[in-house]
C-alpha cells in the first residue's frame, strides 16, 4: 500500500496510525511532488496533505482501500502555539477518521501511540483536572475511548500514593543476568541461552560482585540510596545457587539497604526454579519474586519453546509460597500462537484462584507474532488479544485487583496494551517508577541501561553497559569508568 506525503514529513506518527488498521505491512513511501498525479496510482493508497494558506494551516487525509474512498481535512490557525506538533496530531486524526470509517475499526487507544498514556494523565490530574475532564479531553484530542482512559485513570490513582512517597535522594537498584536455560521464540530481550555461554557465568559474577562494590561506593559519595532492588534479565535463577548468593551477599555488604522497601528476584522461568536458589533468594534479602507462566497450555508452551510444563509453573509457585514468598508475580501474554480465548481464560482464571499477589497481562507484539508465523508455529496475527485482554480486566477488576502500571509498545495486536494488576498493598514500586520515568535507576551488568532522572530540572540521561555478557567482560574497566557519570549528573542537581 502507498503512503503519500505532501508538505509534510510526519512520517513516524502516520505510519504508526495506518498500523493500528493494517498491522503488519510496510507501506510505499512516496512523497507527491510537481509532477504528482492520483491517476497514476494503481491500488490502495493513503494520501496526506499540509498546506500553509495565509494565516492558517490545511491539513488533508485522502484514502482509498479497496476501492472506496474516504477524505478528512481540519484547519488550524497560524498562530497556534507548537503549531509543528498540532499539525501532527490534527492529520493523524483525519487520517483516522478515514481509515476507521473505511474499515469499520475503532482501535480503542485513538491517535495514541506513545509508549506512557498515564504518564499524560497523571499531568493532567496534578494540574487539577477532574475524570470527567480528562475523560472529555483524552476523547476530544486524542480520539481515546472512555474504556481506555478508565483504566489509565484507575492506574494513576493507583500510583498517586506512591508517587507522593517517592523520595528524590532515592534509586532503584537493577542487576541484570542475561542468561536464560533456552531462548522462547518470542524473546526480544538480549538474553543469551546458557548453553553456548555457561563458561562465562564464573567470570560475570566475579566481576558483577566487583562492579556492585565499585557502584556502591560511588552512590554512598554522592548521597543516594536505593529504595528497591531488582533483579532482572534474562533469568537471574539461570545461575546457581551459590552465584545468587554471592552477588546479594556483595549487594548487601556494599550498599545501605535499611530503607529498602522492595526487593525482587525474577525467577521467569519454572525449570530453571529449585528449593535451594529460592531459599538462596529469600535469605539474601528477596521479598517478592516473578514466576512467569506466560500460559497454562502446555500445547502453547510448545509453541513458544518455553520447555517447561503448566505442572512445573503450579509445582515452582508452592515451591515459592512454601518458602515463604507473600508476593508473587506472574507475566502472561495474550495473543500466543496456539492459544484459543477458552485457553487464556482458564491462564487467567487459575493465576486469581492461586492468589497472585501480582498478575502483569501483556500483549503479543505484532513483530513478535510476525517472526513466530514464518517460523511456522502458528496464527497469533489471528489471535483475539482484544477480547483476550477485555476478559482479563473484567475478571481481574471483579477479583480485587487494581492496575497499577500500564504501558503500551508498537505494534501490539489489536493495539492493546500491557498492564500491571496488583491486590491492594502489593503494587511493585520499581515497575510503576520505571515506567512514569520519576526515578533513577542504577542498572548494573550486562545489558543495564541507568536512567538518571532529575525530576525538577526536567533532566533526563542515560548511562549504558555494554550489552552481551561477552562484551561486558572484556570492556568491563571502560564499562567502571563510564559510571563516573552517575556522579557528574548529580553534581549539577
Ligand atoms: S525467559 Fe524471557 S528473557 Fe529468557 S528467552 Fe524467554 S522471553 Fe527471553
């Protein structure tokens, strides 16, 4: 299909807009030029226009599809403020209008494609707006549905107590382990299966120990201290138990942990899960810790290459209660290959009956999905993610539990969204500071990105390691001298 630009080169939202009805495709980009003319256009197409006219601005949005056709303009003052940006927004909105009108879709989010919408409500509740208003205002700018501003509202009053409690001298502590037992044939992270990378692991502890130390220091100088921990990847239970050991051990022994309010150990996947690392973890200092079933289809599990079974996840969970865990966490997706509404149901339906103090919903992202077809395991393009994700909210919310983090990425199916739900009380607040961007975290290991966030001057940087653990090794005194950085951020505070 041909996209057209005229006086305008708002590439990266349109696009985004033409995904949320025609996933999956990649569109012809042209722009119209003197010599431009639609009768030489064979087939679909989307046309969209901008033209300055005196003192206002013209924006236009052609389409035809299938051979019908719909066309949408607005005007706009010239003297509109960030008139760049409101143009954007104006021709996303006709090109919308056209495309909905023509497909008979509704994508629930509207023109929003940005990856933090309660970021935006959180702005707008802070300056004193009412739900009401923001329900109006999220559907006059931005075309959203009243469902989907509901959950984001819900999600901001979730966090606002949180969000009040958060003290600016605060971090959040990341440690990455980027190893995984094998790869899912979803995993987008830069986790590297154990199996070509095991004889790393002796020398990426020693040196994460040495870096935990190094970083401990450092924030101990400048004044700082972490309020959460989290360990994450990858799979941190890859290693052994006596490697968890030692890196909490050396996290314990450099850093000031006295105000530390939430500590996790992401244990993702159940057959890399035995009595003794989960002992290892809790005894470190653990008190919350992530058992990701993604399914409970063995027949998805297949799919996916997960190779564990729906009984080791039930089996790792008890293993974690028994051991003494009062917070659990459980990821799954909505849209995998192979999996029917009926079967998501009774994924979502089993995580409530088992307690699970959290339940984080995802959804499968297009590309993802996209990789999985060619590989031949299944038709999650097809997949109902709409109607999967609206039964989880109905019976998460009927079952006592609150969003407390949303967050949407590009190309997910049905142009859904993930979402954190929480039993009152349990809501992580690493999850909820990292995405509302109010906090700095400190990422150490391989793959760590640290975010250095002044909210009051409206700073933002970010320090990166490097990201395979190979790298991580041979780069590691580069990688120390790089973290000087936390410090000179700081320093201009
Ligand atoms: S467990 Fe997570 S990080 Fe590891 S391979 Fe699977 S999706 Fe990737």
């Amino acid at each position: 299909m041909k996209l057209i630009f005229s006086k305008n080169d708002f590439k990266y939202e349109i696009e985004g807009v033409m995904k949320l009805f025609i996933p999956a495709t990649l569109f012809d980009i042209e722009y119209a030029d003197a010599g431009f003319s639609f009768a030489d256009i064979q087939g679909d197409y989307a046309f969209v226009r901008r033209a300055d006219q005196n003192d206002r601005v013209l924006v236009y949005a052609l389409c035809r599809l299938a051979g019908k056709t719909a066309h949408k303009r607005a005007f706009l003052q010239g003297n509109t403020r960030d008139l760049e940006n409101e143009c954007e927004l104006a021709l996303c909105k006709c090109l919308y209008k056209c495309l909905s009108r023509l497909t008979g879709k509704i994508p629930e989010w509207g023109v929003i494609t940005g990856v933090r919408p309660v970021k935006q409500v959180n702005r707008l509740l802070s300056m004193g707006m009412t739900d009401d208003g923001i329900r109006a205002y999220m559907k006059e700018r931005y075309l959203c549905s009243d469902k989907k501003t509901d959950i984001a509202l819900m999600t901001a009053h979730t966090q606002k107590p949180l969000l009040d409690s958060l003290d600016e001298r605060s971090f959040g502590l990341y440690i990455s382990v980027p190893f995984c037992p094998t790869r899912c044939s979803y995993c987008s992270f830069v986790s590297q299966s154990v199996g070509s990378v095991r004889h790393l692991i002796p020398e990426y502890v020693r040196l994460l120990c040495e870096e935990i130390e190094t970083t401990a220091a450092l924030c101990e100088k400048i004044g700082i201290y972490p309020d959460s921990v989290y360990f994450g990847g990858g799979t941190p239970t890859t290693l052994s138990a006596s490697q968890l050991s030692a890196v909490m051990d050396r996290i314990a022994r450099c850093f000031d942990l006295s105000r530390v309010r939430e500590y996790t150990v992401e244990a993702g996947r159940p057959d890399t899960i035995t009595e003794e690392k989960l002992l290892a973890v809790k005894s470190g200092g653990a008190t919350r810790v992530s058992i990701n079933p993604q399914s409970l289809s063995d027949d998805v599990l297949k799919a996916i290459g997960r190779k564990h079974t729906v009984r080791q996840f039930l089996e790792s969970y008890d293993l974690a209660r028994k051991v003494g865990f009062e917070c659990i966490n459980t990821d799954i997706i909505a849209g995998l290959p192979a999996d029917t509404e009926h079967g998501f149901e009774n994924t979502v339906n089993t995580l409530i009956d088992k307690k699970a103090e959290n339940i984080t919903v995802h959804t499968l992202s297009i590309k993802r999905a996209a990789r999985l077809n060619r590989e031949g395991t299944g038709s999650a393009l097809k997949n109902p993610a709409g109607a999967m994700v609206a039964y989880a909210t109905d019976r998460l919310l009927a079952s006592g539990y609150r969003p407390y983090y949303l967050y949407r990425q590009k190309n997910m199916l049905e142009n859904q969204e993930n979402i954190g739900w929480a039993l009152s009380g349990k809501e992580s607040l690493y999850n909820i500071y990292i995405m509302e961007e109010v906090q700095t975290i400190i990422a150490l290991g391989a793959g760590g990105s640290t975010k250095l966030v002044d909210k009051k001057g409206g700073r933002l940087e970010r320090v990166f390691n490097y990201k395979y653990p190979g790298e991580y090794i041979t780069g590691f005194e580069e990688m120390i001298r790089r973290k000087g950085r936390i410090g000179d951020f700081y320093a201009k505070k």
